[in-house]
C-alpha cells in the first residue's frame, strides 16, 4: 500500500468522522427541529417555507410561492436546481412526461397523490408564452449604451 | 448540557475539517469550488445543480475563447475523488480484443501530442427559442466556444491497443456522480462512430489552452471530438469502449440529443424510433463585437466582428444584413487555423438614417447551406437552433 493510499484512506477516516460528529452536534440540540429533509415527506400545512417567502417568491429556490409549491421544494429541488424548473415553460402535459422521464431516467420515486398537484402548480406558474417563430429583441433600458 | 454537547462536538470536528477543506484542492481548481467564483462574473448561470453557466455572445469576442468565458454544461455532479498521479484510461468492449489500461503519464509519453483549436457547442444551443418550448436548459446563444485543446489522438491510442474490423463505435465512460446520489447510476455515457473517432482532430486531451484542464471542463482527462455536440466530449475521461454497434450508454437514445429523422410540426409527439442521433452541428455564426445595444451616431461606421463554424464543414461565406435579411452583405472571412475551429470574420456598417436598427449576421458552409432567419426545425428537445444571430443598434 502506497503512501497516497493512506492518505486517502485518512481523508475517508475523517469524513466518516465529520458526519457523525455533525449528526450528533445536530441531535444534541433538542431544541432545534431537525432540519426537513427534502424527500418524499408530506408537508404540514403550517409550512416552514412561508417564512421564506418575499413578495411571492420563495427566496432560497426562487419558486412562485402559489399553492402547493412546497410539494415542489420537497419532491424536485433534492438532486436538481430549482432553477432548471424555473427557466422551463410547459403544459400540463408536458411537465407530466418531464416527471415521467425523470423517473424512468433520473431515479425520481413515485409521487403519488402529490403527482396531479405538482404538475397543477407548475402548468399555472411555468405555462408556456405565445410567442412567433422569433422574438422581438426587447432590449431593458439599462442595455443600451454609446458606441464611439 | 445540551450546548456542551453540541460545542465540544463541533470543537472535535474542526480539524477534520480543516484538513478536508486544505486537502480538496486539486490544482489550481478546488473540487468544491463554485465555477463561479472563478468564471467572468457576466457569465450567465442557467443551472447550480449540476451546473450549466452560458456565455454571454459578447464574450466571445477573443480569436480562442479563454477558459473563464467557457461555457459549461454538466450532467451530474463533479467528481471529487481526482488524481492525476493514479489516473487510469481502460479501453476495452466487443471490438477490442485485449483491453488495455494507460495511465495518464503513459499516455503522455507514449503518444505524439497535438495541439488544435476545436469548437465545442451544446447540442441544445438556442433552445430557448423553440416555440412550444423545449425542456432542458434555456441556452440562448453562447453555448459554444472555441479553445485550444492538447492532447494524445484516439486514433493513435486505438491502433495500438488494436481494435478489430467490426468497431462500429466509441462510447466514453467519466467519473461524475449521478444528481439522485446513487453511485452505480452513469450520468452520461455518449460517443461517436469510429469513422469520427478515428478523425485526426479526435483528441484524448489534458489540456485547454495550455493549462490542465480545469475541473469544470473535465479534468485531468476528456475525449475532445470538434463539430459535434459537445455531449461527445467525455469529461473525466476515465474508460472508452469500442463498441460492435451503436453504443447505448445514457442520452445516446432518443430522445437525447436526437432529432425527428423526418422533419414534424412544432409540438408534435415523435416516437423514438422515429429520432436519430444528432451527427455534425450545423452552420452559424454570432456577432461578438459590438455587444448587442449600441447606440451610434448618423452616419458612423460601426466595425462588426464574430466568428462562424459548422460542424465538420467549412464555412465559406459570411454576410451582415441591417434590413431583417431584404439584403446582404458579404464580409471578410479568415482561414481556420485547423479543420473544426471556428472562422473568425470582419466588416463594418454604416446606417444612414436616425432610428432602431438589427445588424443580422448569417454563414454559408462550404456545401451551400447557410442560416434560416426564423426558427428552424422544430423538435422535442430544442435542439440545432442555427437561426441568424441579431443585435440592436439604435441610430441618433
């Protein structure tokens, strides 16, 4: 066994370490609810996501905070960035057959009765603009400047 | 108590820690680190988790696109458990008949090193404008660049591993991690055909515009394959197979990065076996001089500037309309410096009257084929978007 080997079987060592020490600073303080996995868990109806939410929006994902979007925290922000929902638009339809591929690809568990709401939520919030076969170009204000 | 418990707890796991954060520095890139912190700060995050960072088309403006104006288009999550010193390359499959393992600095020393300028661009590039939208990251324009990759030539490593007749294809496997956690899950396992592979421009690279790659990009080892989608390009290139067919990793079947074999109107529902494979992108081009926006005076000339590529071909006209595509004008067009690197191109407009303006820019490949000024193809995924770059100019 090489040198290098140790060395990363040390590194393995205090990992293991590290999240066990974590799970017990974490657990020694009774006080603290634990933090809320997001997994397939029900949420409660007096969701601690609200507190999050500033003039609609969920600030840590960036969510429309409409009915139900605390389903979606839960069930899709676990292994992917909020924002790869937030900068699709779909049908009903079509975010069916996104979650579909997901869970035959992407390991996605089944959502059970949550399923219809999710996809509810994100037809409203993420539906698609009717738009031509090209946008207009639609420059802010602050985009223009002088070329010399 | 309970705080004693949970201080000393802490106190015990500081030097693991610290030892962690000191010991996960590979390079001048840390595993961990945010790409962004590093990445010129216009780059434009579409995704964090895996990351997918676009490049705003004004900066693109250099011959070599540098590596803090790349692009990045991850799958999964990075790897963390990076080695170069032990990094391996297994080639093996139906159509090797003794797999054989490099390591990286074999590799280096076996092989003769070659230096090319290729272009990279996402299979999804311009997605964002697909009508009904397509899923997946929105990339507008700047998916793509152009750097300086070095590297050893699958076709060299393939001859002396000896590969028998019936190779039909090459497919890549890296170290990513899947986003679900699950470690027997590959995240992306996609290649080319054998005549593509064995192409003198097919790079097994370790390094990007003379610097190890970073991690971002797919250190300490990628398959570097210019034209095609850049999925082709294997990053933490650990393992290839050459395969007796169609290689069938993950996002080789349709629908990823594939189209409709026939074309179909937007929003319909194609059946897999109605897709194929995405081979060679197609022509384009983008304006990366002026930055979209510029206000000039009546009768200013206005130096325009950019580069053009497609796929396999080469291009071999470029040319600027001001009028939505009434009437065009051809502009200077250089020489690649080798085959799939981008062509840069230069000329000037002059506008004559006050008012709102596009400059349009659009490239012809060397078989006749150039740019659709709307939206062309539609298709599931949204991908080979190659309709004409704009940008507005405003006349006072």
């Amino acid at each position: 066994m090489t040198a290098d080997k140790h060395s990363k079987n040390l590194i393995v060592l205090m990992a293991m370490m590290t999240v066990i020490a974590l799970i017990i600073a974490i657990t020694a303080d009774e006080d603290k609810p634990l933090p809320q996995v997001a997994s397939k868990a029900q949420v409660v109806k007096a969701s601690p996501l609200m507190s999050e939410v500033v003039d609609g929006i969920h600030t840590p994902t960036g969510l429309i905070a409409d009915q139900n979007f605390e389903l979606v925290v839960n069930n899709c922000t676990s292994c992917h960035a909020p924002m790869l929902i937030t900068q699709n638009r779909q049908t009903a339809d079509g975010w069916k057959s996104i979650i579909e591929w997901m869970q035959e690809k992407q390991n996605l568990w089944d959502l059970g009765k949550d399923e219809s709401a999710i996809i509810e939520y994100l037809a409203k919030n993420y539906a698609p603009e009717n738009e031509g076969r090209r946008r207009n170009l639609n420059l802010k204000k602050d985009e223009w400047y002088v070329l010399e | 108590m309970k705080h004693m418990n949970r201080t000393s707890a802490l106190h015990a796991i500081l030097p693991a820690l610290l030892f962690l954060v000191t010991h996960s520095v590979i390079g001048q890139y840390d595993v961990n680190q945010d790409p962004t912190d590093w990445k010129n700060p216009e780059m434009i995050v579409h995704n964090d988790r895996p990351w997918n960072i676009e490049t705003p088309v004004h900066l693109l403006d250099d011959a070599f696109t540098p590596i803090d104006k790349m692009f990045v288009r991850n799958n999964g999550l990075m790897p963390t458990d990076l080695n170069a010193e032990e990094w391996t390359l297994t080639i093996e499959g139906e159509s090797v008949p003794t797999s054989k393992t490099y390591t990286l600095a074999e590799l280096k020393s076996k092989f003769k090193h070659y230096t090319y300028a290729l272009v990279l661009e996402c299979g999804g590039n311009g997605r964002s404008e697909m009508n009904p939208p397509a899923t997946g990251n929105q990339w507008s324009y700047g998916a793509v660049n152009c750097g300086k990759w070095t590297g050893v030539r699958l076709r060299d490593v393939l001859e002396d591993v000896g590969i028998s007749d019936d190779a039909v294809y090459v497919g890549y496997y890296g170290t990513d991690k899947h986003l679900s956690g699950d470690p027997k899950k590959v995240v992306i396992s996609r290649g080319v055909p054998i005549s593509k592979a064995m192409e003198n421009e097919t790079l097994i690279a370790f390094a990007l515009n003379g610097e190890d790659i970073p991690i971002v990009h797919g250190y300490p080892l990628r398959l570097v394959v210019g034209g095609w989608p850049a999925s082709a390009s294997g990053k933490w290139l650990s393992k290839l197979v050459v395969r007796d067919q169609v290689h069938d990793g993950p996002k080789m079947e349709a629908p990823s990065y594939s189209v409709p074999k026939h074309p179909v109107a937007p929003g319909t529902e194609v059946p897999k076996e109605d897709m194929m494979i995405i081979e060679s992108m197609p022509v384009k081009s983008v304006i990366t001089y002026p930055k979209t926006g510029a206000i000039v005076k009546n009768g200013q000339e206005i130096k325009v500037r950019g580069h053009a590529w497609a796929g396999d071909l080469k291009v071999s006209k470029v040319e600027l309309s001001t009028d939505y595509g009434q009437t065009w004008e051809k502009v200077n067009l250089m020489e690649p410096i080798n085959r799939l690197s981008w062509q840069d191109f230069n000329g000037s407009v002059v506008l004559k009257e006050p008012g709102y303006y596009e400059i349009w820019v659009r490239a012809t490949d060397e078989n006749g084929k150039s740019q659709p000024m709307v939206v062309p193809g539609w298709n599931p995924r949204g991908y080979l978007n190659n309709a004409t770059h704009r940008i507005a100019v405003k006349v006072e």
